[in-house]
C-alpha cells in the first residue's frame, strides 16, 4: 500500500470504533457522549476543510442531545440503540432548523421546518446529529463533483472523487468525521461511494425505509440508507431506520428484522448467484481480482456458488436515464423562485423570476436532466420512451425475482472501476452515466442491496463487492457481506 499519496494528512484514515463499544463505554462511565462529540467535531474541525464532507455542523442541538443520554447514562437508565453515537446526514435530507440545500444553489438559505423520518428514528434511538454532508446537487451523480458547494475529496487519497451522489456520507465514514450516516440512493449513490471509500453502504428495499422528508429526485427509486465503516454497525443502523411510517405512502408495513443478528450467522449453505453480465467488458481487471477473491471467500465458507445470467442487464442504464429524468422533471418544478431558496434578483415579473431563479438556481447536470425528462414525458415521446421504459423496467424486476427463486443472494462488482480522479469524467456526461451500469438494475427492481469492502487494487484504493438480495432479503445480504468481511479483515491481519 506504498504508493498511496504521500500527502494524505496523517490521522485522516481513522477507523471509528464500533457502535457497540461506544455504547458500552458510554453505559460503564468509561466516555461520554458529550466527549465523544466534542471529540468528532474536533476531528471535523481538522479534516474537513480538505475533504469537504461537511456543508453545515448543527452543534447545538447535537450538543444538547449528546447531554441527555450522559443523563440517562448517570442515572443508570436503559440506554436506547444509538446512544451517543454521532451520525452525519446527507443534504437531501431534512433536519429541523439546518440549512438543507440539496447540494444546489436553488435551496440556499432554506431551513425546513421538519425533520425527515428518518432523521427523527436516529434521534429517537439517541443518535448526535452532526451535521449535514455535501453531495451531488439533488443527488444527481456519481463524483460528488456536481455540488454547488464544491466536490468532496476522497480521504484514501485527496485527489480522487469518492463516489456520489453521497460522497459526502461515505467521506465522512471513511475519515472518521462520523462513526455512520445517512445517505440515498435512486441509481448506486449509497452503494458506489461505499465502494469507492472503502466502507459498507446499504440500499434497502424499496418502501422498507420512510422517504418522508427526503428532497425527491426520482420517487418511484429513492431509497434512504446507512453507511458504516462495519457490516454490523450498518445493520445496527438499519435496525433504526426501518420500519413503517404513515407519512410514507409506499412505506411497508412489514415488521422488521434482527438485521445485527444476522451478521453472527454463518453463511454455510446459502446459495449465491454470480451473474455473468457483470463481468463483461469494460470492468477493471484489478476489481475483478478483488471481487473473485471475496466470492471465493464465500466459496470456502460453505456457500454454493453458481454462475448465471441476468440478460436483460444490458438494458438498465437506458431504462434508468428515462425513469430517473421523467421523474426528476416533475419533482424539481416545484423550484420556481417562489416557495423554497433562491430566488434571481434580477426578476421583473412573473415569468422571468421562474425563468431566472431556475436558470441561476440549478447546475449544468440538473438542468441536463429536467430537459431529457421533460422531453421523454411530451406529448408524442411518452409511448416511445417513458411507456417502453416501464415495460424494460418490469422485465429487469421479473428477471431478478426469477434468480431469486433459486438463489438467496447475487454477487457483483459494485462498480466497474476503483475511484477515479476528480475531474477525469466531469466532462462527459455518457461515460459518468456508464459508471452506474452495476447498480441500476437492482434500484429499477426495488430490491435491496449492499456494497462491502472486498480489498484494494495495487494502488490502495478500496473496491466493494456488491451484494444484491431479494425484496425484503436485508437479514441475508447483511449475513453474505458478514462472510465476505471477515474473510478479508482476517486477509489483511
Ligand atoms: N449516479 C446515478 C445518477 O446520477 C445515481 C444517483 C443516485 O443514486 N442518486 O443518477
């Protein structure tokens, strides 16, 4: 691992300490919540400035929160879940009284008056809210570079992007500025820059975690999910966040269940699918290496693995780049100058505050796409793409549920590359595009996923094997991502 920079300052690579021990140093009288804290808003105050992961720091109600659980801690009072453990979350997220901006200049200034669902179940669980974490601008990318606020900087080497869109949420994780957080993903944005920063980032199944109070990119595929620099802390996490919400209309009312448990089963007997689409062209041969590696870690433990074909695979980016824009384009009319943000100066009258405040208010990416939505929705278009790419949708689900019949989880790469240099693909939009070609399919399926680290190209950078379960196959893809864990912690010792 010689030839990572020489420049990456020294401290930065921390790994935090898992969230039973926290819990456990806080319950004994060993730490403090507080302390703990006051500890990573030092490290933030340190890192931050490089990485880039931060847009707003809400130290007073962390502080204030961090203070009650000492309370409970003192008076010997059954700690909650969470207890003391200091979480970021992503900027499409709402946090009542934080600046929320979306990662766009549109939503600057905008405090919302609530907090998101899955802010308030953190809270609950007794979580310090840090502050919120920088991403692509409505969570439109695969770099990070697309935010108004400036790119987030990967902390395994600085001049590389993590992943997006929540690459603030991974960078966090990475550099120990949180111990986990929250972020989304409609297309890869939790699962790729997991795997570009070399932690564990979780796609839930659609409808298993609350959207309410999510800034909604494209509805019918954002989901909400944890990162964590373990497989049992992100099921910790997840354990919190699930569950039903009445404020959710597509949110599930299924009981949830013991996703840590889970991660102690071994994974002897299950069956897993590697399916040969995605490890056609164009994947890194380095990345390859690292995911054969963590399948034959599986092997050995017991699983029966079996190749297959998911055939229709190739048909997801398209599906996606039209379900995805559709969406988006209706979602983001609701940024018009009026309601939330930015609103332009130079506005006259009516039309032209619309046309300003969106003109000056969204980036070059957001604009792309509400044009390639808005174009697939007219008149004319519908039947030709939008209709079409339901029809290919459903197939690509049908085709999963099929494999899954036989299987209890597929493995992958997560991405076709490790991270890559910032600046390298900002300017052709087709090939950022390209790069989620591993993790559309399940976002399109509504099923769950995860991406945990499975080692590193020669270079150091981290690369994530992907595990993809069925509709509700969390406890699984949590046990699955345990093996591949330990075989690799116990590869590098
Ligand atoms: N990179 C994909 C996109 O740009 C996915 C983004 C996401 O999951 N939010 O749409």
């Amino acid at each position: 691992m010689s030839q990572l920079p020489s420049q990456l300052p020294s401290g930065l690579l921390e790994k935090p300490r898992t969230i039973r021990a926290l819990r456990a140093a806080i319950a004994d009288g060993s730490a403090s919540a507080s302390g703990i804290a006051e500890r990573y808003y030092a490290r933030i105050e340190q890192y931050n400035p490089q990485v880039n992961a931060y847009l707003a720091l809400t130290r007073e109600q962390a502080m204030e929160q961090a203070a009650q659980v000492d309370a409970r801690a003192a008076k010997g009072d059954p700690l909650p879940p969470l207890a003391g453990v200091p979480i970021g979350v992503k900027d499409v997220l709402t946090m009542r009284g934080a600046p929320t901006t979306a990662g766009s200049r549109i939503l600057e200034g905008y405090r919302p008056p609530y907090d998101a669902t899955a802010v308030t179940r953190l809270r609950e669980a007794g979580a310090v809210l840090l502050g919120k974490l920088n991403c692509d601008e409505f969570a439109m990318g695969s770099s990070n570079e697309n935010s108004a606020y400036g790119p987030v900087r990967n902390p395994v080497d600085l001049e590389r992007v993590p992943g997006g869109s929540s690459g603030g949420s991974a960078a966090a994780v990475a550099a120990n500025l949180a111990v986990a957080t929250l972020g989304t993903d409609t297309g890869g944005s939790i699962r790729q820059p997991a795997s570009y920063c070399g932690v564990v980032g979780v796609l839930p199944t659609y409808g298993r975690v609350s959207r309410y109070g999510l800034i909604a990119f494209a509805s019918s595929l954002d989901r909400v999910g944890p990162f964590a620099a373990s497989v049992e802390d992100a099921a910790r996490v997840m354990e919190v966040l699930a569950g039903h919400d009445p404020l959710d209309a597509t949110s599930a009312t299924r009981p949830v269940d013991d996703y840590a448990a889970a991660t102690t089963r071994e994974v002897k007997g299950l069956r897993i699918g590697i399916p040969e689409e995605y490890f056609g062209e164009g994947l890194d041969l380095e990345v390859r290496a690292a995911v054969e590696r963590g399948i034959d870690a599986l092997h050995a433990q017991g699983c029966q693995t079996k190749r297959i074909s998911l055939r229709h695979t190739r048909y997801a980016i398209p599906v996606y780049y039209l379900v995805a824009t559709a969406e988006a384009s209706a979602n983001l009319a609701r940024f018009d100058g009026v309601r939330f943000g930015y609103r332009s100066a130079a506005a006259t009258n009516l039309s032209s505050m619309y046309r300003l405040s969106r003109e000056e208010g969204f980036g070059a990416e957001v604009k792309r796409r509400i044009l390639l939505g808005t174009y697939a929705l007219s008149a004319g278009y519908y039947d030709a793409y939008y209709r079409k790419a339901l029809q290919v949708r459903r197939i690509l689900a049908e085709e999963f549920l099929a494999a899954f019949a036989e299987l209890d989880a597929i493995v992958a790469p997560t991405a076709p590359t490790a991270a890559f240099r910032i600046g390298e693909k900002s300017d052709d939009p087709l090939a950022m595009y390209l790069a989620d070609i591993y993790t559309v399919t399940a976002s399109l399926a509504g099923i769950c996923g995860l991406s945990v680290p499975c080692g590193t190209t020669a270079a150091g950078l981290p690369v994530g094997l992907q595990v993809l379960g069925p509709h509700f196959g969390e406890s699984t893809i949590f046990r699955v991502a345990a093996g591949v864990e330990r075989a690799t912690a116990e590869a590098r010792a």
